[in-house]
C-alpha cells in the first residue's frame, strides 16, 4: 500500500484529516519509533576489552568530581 507522511501543527488539523481519511476509506497511523542504529558509530569495540587500558587517561587533564558532576 502506497503512503505518504502529512505533517500537522494542531490538533483541529488532525481531527481534519482523520475524517478525511475515514471518508476515502484510508488509515491513519502513528509512525512507529526508530531503534537507534549503533552501526554508523566510528567507535570500535573491542572483543577482549581491558579496563586497564584507560589508567592515566587524565593524568593531563585533572578534574575534580565538582566538574565531573
């Protein structure tokens, strides 16, 4: 079945084309939510990860735990 995305400011516009709809025997429905697509990250995960790795990570940078929060 062929759709098509319509974009609406308020609520009376909706109630609108929902009788629309109904009269040309059409649906409406709400778009349904995306699941976030970690595919696209430019971060590589490690198979092995080794959480010591990370020490002194910040030896250059020291922050307090004010700034951190």
């Amino acid at each position: 079945m062929p759709e098509v995305i319509i974009k609406y400011k308020n609520a009376k516009a909706l109630k609108a084309l929902q009788g629309l709809a109904k009269a040309f025997d059409m649906e409406i429905e709400k778009p349904k939510e995306k699941k976030k697509n970690i595919t696209g990250l430019l971060i590589r995960f490690s198979g092995k990860p080794d959480a010591n790795a990370l020490s002194g990570i910040w030896k250059d940078n020291p922050v307090t735990i004010e700034q951190l929060r």
